[in-house]
C-alpha cells in the first residue's frame, strides 16, 4: 500500500506492532540519540516520543529502521520486488508483441502516477504559518557530544535550477545557528552545491523551501542518485503507485509536498561569506570536521496543526539510514545491469556505510571481465565513491559474506588479483592523505579457482591489534608478521578493537584505508593497515574521533529505561 502521509505511515506501524510509543519526558539532547541508537542496534521498533522537553511536538525516530519497514514504507513485501517491477519495464521484450503490449497495460498505467501535481491551493502543510521564525519551537535534536550542536537530520532540501526552473531536491544536514538560521550541508558533488553556483555566478539569492515529515516514497526519493534532470517527485510517485501534490511555498516560488509536517521557508545568500558548521557525528561513524557552508536563512514555518518532528540518528552501522541504503542497492541494480550486462547481483554491506564497499557478482565472458566491471562501476555516479569493490563469480551468493569471505581467501592469489584506481572519494573520507581524492582498491575473486560451497576453506587470515605508538607501526608491524608467519591476509587495527569482533573490524577497513598506502604485500600474502592514521603518515588533516556517547548521558538511559516502557531486550 502507499501512504498519502508521514500520519498514515505511523498508523500502520502501530497495526504492525512495528512503533513503540514513548510518554516520558526525554531530552533532544542526547537521550533520545541513547535510546534510539540502542533500539536500533537491537533491531528494534519505531519509536514516537510524545513528551520532549522544551517542545509541543513529537518526535519520530528509527521509522525505517529495518528491512521489514523500510520495505512496508516503499509499499513491497520486500525490496526485491521493486528490483523486479523495474526488471520488467526495462525488458524490451514485453513490448514487441500486441499481446505482451496489452498484458503490461497495467505496468505502463502505473507510469502515469509518476508526474507530480502542482497546485496554487494552500497544502496541509500550511494550516499555520509563522512569519515570527523560531527554531527553536522544533525539537532538534543534538545527536552526539562532540557535535557543534542542534542538527535538523531528516530534511528534505528543495531548490530550483536559475537557468532551466527545474527543481530538485536533496537530503542535506542543517545545523540550528540561531532562532532563524542554519548551515546548509551541501558537498561539492551534490545538485543543491552545483545549484548554488549559478544563483552564485548571477549574484541573485536562492530560495529554498525544506520540508520535514513527509510520507516515506517522497523522503526515500530525496536520497535517491538520481541524474539532476530527473525529478526526485517522479520516483516518489512510481514508488508510492499515486502522484505526489505539490503546492507553492506561501514566500517563494518553490513547490513543496502538499501533505509534509513542516515546511521551512528562506533563502541562502551567496553574497555572504560562509558559516563553519560541524562537526557532526556522521553516518561513516566518525565525526565530520567542521568546514565552511553557505548559511540558509528562514524567514517562514508552516505545519499542519498536529504536526510530527521526523529526524534520524547516524553513526557506527547498522542504524536507519543503512537500510535506506539497501533499498538503494535493490532499487538501482537493474539500471547498472544495462550498463554492465555481465552484473548478476550486488551487496552494498551496512559496515560499508552506503559507498565504502560494494560486493558484486558477475558472469564473467572473457579475460579481465572483472576490472571492466569495477571501471564501470568507478564511472557512474555517486558509485565513483566506492573504495572497496569485489567481484566473485555467478555462482556465489554476494548477500552470504561468509561465503564471499571464504571465496575471497581461496581466490585472491597476491597483488595480481588487486587493481587500484585514484579518483573522487566523498567529502565524509577521512582516509586519504587529501581530501576529496584518493585511492579505490579492486578484489577480483573470480576463476582464479571455482570453490565449492561445501569445500573446506583452507587459506587463514589474522587480525592483529597494536597500540600504535608512532607513525607507519602499522605497516611496520604488518610486514614483519607477513615475513614471519603463513596467513593468507592479515589486518591490522587499534587495540581498542576485538579482534573477534568482525563486523567492526570490516567497518574499520572499508573506513580507514587509502589502498594505495595501507597495502602490504609479500610473497602472495596480503595485509590491510586499517589503524587510525598520523599526519607524519601523509594525511593533510585531522583524523576524526569515533562517534562515542558520554557515560554520562548511558547511566541517565540506564536507569530511566523502565520509564521508557521499551523491553528490556533493546537496552
């Protein structure tokens, strides 16, 4: 089914048993990030605070916070389905023939709830509107202890294009400076920054109009890589099976989700000098380093009159935004079969953090089919982030890292079945020595040798743990182990890791390797230095702090739990 709102969506959550709802007072500031990230990490329900400190709205959190949710909210029994129904519409044979033509008349007819609805009628989104801005009314929250403070974490940034009118829409953090005004967390690879140049190089103001709380098509759509001349509102209504209604913001020209919970009005103005914003506790896990960003000034609030704050909480994975990930992942593999016809599946895994890593599987048809695929991957997109790729052949399942782990061991022979290539990297990278660019390692672990999924995995790897004491340790102490003992691959990470611990020793080496540096090979065997790294190692800035909670703010979640009414078995 699909969901006319952000209401309709919480109503069936409650049917679902999928929302726990929260009565007591908490605190935006850092208890509900305690809570939800525990709830998260437990794989637990949606959580509705109805009592925040300092605010008359509710808070929703964690509302795609799992397969099952996130699946619910793109109105499929699972993602795949979605994969399927676009599988379809890009398989040419199902037009050649009037009889195939009239059998998909219904998939052709869902095509025509793509094109949104404007209308110059006021919107729900607007029952009260506010000239006198004050954010904070809002709930906004502060995440972690280390972040530069209020974050506004679910938004949904329209802007329109100088030169053709066309809007987009993009899912940029904003930072609370003041009463009526935010940073506007745009990187240099995203529309909103490319927008914000021509409003630049024509000295006139942007308008922009965010919306918070919108049905969960629409907020999926706004994350979506799409290419700029495709209407985010278009996806939101292919996935939603309805068109979205947009009406005109009440002070400028931008038109937003009829039926969204809040609606931010105002204006960036490039003739200003920019704002230093940040840091903030970031989906990589790690804090983003405060930087410079235009600053966007509020100069209305509309909302419906029983409006719900929506906001999310990002860190170490798996949280909400991971499966948002996936259902990227499911929903774009049957465009990149067009591209690469030799793909058959991929595995965006939730320690990869969106672009970290991607595991393919591919039907290899000739020598080097492997690093055709990786190029092609590296050239599309938001996939040009990508520092991890490995390929396997057809026959391994690429969402079972168990097996590709054993495939991975038996297959990779040394530095002939690695491939690196330098390009972009996303702004949020903290591994390479520069920012913005760097190194991407490629893992070709296919018909080396065919292994059965019942063969005993012979080739070994070890995890090492150091307390790094000066600069290179890593690397030093990787060779000297690799001389001395036979393991296949050995990692390297800081002693504040178990080393039995592996999913966080895979997010450690998605997050905290250049390939090109951190690569040790001798005689066939393979070590990672995925240790935090020195400015005396060629790094050109800091490295960032783990995203931690105070213990302060753990016992107050501690001994409050009881109060929460949220079962024991998510504390």
């Amino acid at each position: 089914m699909s969901y006319k709102d952000l209401h309709t969506f919480i109503e069936e959550l409650k049917k679902k048993e999928e929302l726990k709802i929260v009565t007591t007072k908490v605190s935006a500031e850092l208890e509900i990030t305690e809570i939800t990230d525990r709830v998260s990490k437990s794989h637990g329900p949606a959580l509705l605070f109805e009592n925040v400190a300092g605010s008359k709205y509710p808070v929703l959190m964690n509302a795609m916070g799992s397969f099952d949710r996130m699946s619910m909210g793109l109105g499929v029994k699972e993602l795949n389905d979605i994969g399927a129904d676009i599988t379809n519409y890009l398989d040419l044979s199902n037009y050649l023939s009037i009889k195939k033509l009239i059998k998909n008349i219904p998939c052709l007819m869902r095509l025509l709830k793509v094109f949104p609805i404007k209308s110059r009628l006021k919107g729900r989104c607007q029952e009260v509107i506010e000239h006198e801005v004050d954010m904070n009314t809002l709930p906004v929250l502060q995440c972690w202890p280390e972040d530069a403070g209020k974050f506004v974490t679910l938004p949904l940034v329209f802007t329109k294009d100088i030169k053709t009118k066309q809007q987009n829409v993009g899912m940029y953090r904003m930072q609370v400076l003041d009463k009526t005004s935010t940073g506007m967390h745009w990187h240099k690879h995203k529309d909103g920054s490319e927008i914000y140049k021509g409003y630049q190089e024509s000295k006139q103001k942007m308008p922009i109009s965010v919306a918070l709380g919108c049905d969960p098509a629409i907020t999926y759509a706004s994350t979506a890589p799409l290419p700029k001349m495709i209407d985010e509102m278009m996806l939101a209504g292919w996935l939603r099976k309805s068109r979205v209604k947009m009406v005109k913001s009440i002070t400028n020209n931008i038109y937003v989700p009829s039926n969204a919970e809040f609606i931010l009005e105002g204006y960036v103005d490039p003739e200003e000098e920019l704002v230093l914003e940040g840091p903030f506790g970031d989906h990589t896990g790690y804090y983003s380093l405060a930087d410079y960003y235009p600053r966007f000034h509020i100069t209305c609030i509309t909302h419906k009159k029983k409006a719900i704050y929506p906001a999310t909480v990002v860190g170490k994975p798996p949280m909400e935004d991971c499966y948002m990930a996936k259902a990227t992942e499911r929903i774009f593999l049957p465009m990149l079969r067009l591209i690469i016809p030799e793909l058959i599946d991929m595995n965006l895994p939730l320690e990869g953090v969106f672009h970290n890593c991607a595991i393919i599987s591919i039907k290899g048809k000739y020598p080097g089919s492997a690093r055709k695929a990786m190029n092609s991957i590296w050239g599309m997109g938001q996939m040009m982030y990508t520092k991890l790729i490995v390929v396997v052949d057809e026959t391994v399942d690429v969402q079972n890292l168990a097996e590709v782990r054993d495939v991975v061991l038996n297959n990779v022979k040394g530095s002939s079945d690695l491939f690196i290539s330098e390009g972009p990297l996303d702004a949020l990278d903290h591994s390479s020595d520069q920012a913005l660019y760097g190194s991407r390692l490629g893992v070709d672990a296919t018909n080396s040798r065919i292994v059965d999924k019942e063969e005993k995995v012979t080739a070994t790897y070890h995890i090492l743990t150091l307390q790094k004491e000066k600069a290179w340790q890593g690397r030093d102490t990787l060779e000297e182990y690799l001389k001395c003992n036979s393991d296949k691959f050995v990692i390297a990470v800081d002693d504040d890791i178990s080393p039995t611990d592996l999913s966080t020793i895979m997010w450690k080496v998605f997050n905290n390797i250049d390939a090109k540096r951190d690569l040790v090979i001798i005689n066939h065997k393979i070590g990672i230095d995925a240790t935090k790294k020195w400015r005396e190692e060629g790094l050109t800035r800091d490295w960032p702090n783990d995203i931690k909670m105070t213990d302060e703010i753990k016992h107050l979640v501690d001994e409050r739990w009881n109060e929460y009414g949220i079962d024991s078995i998510y504390q």
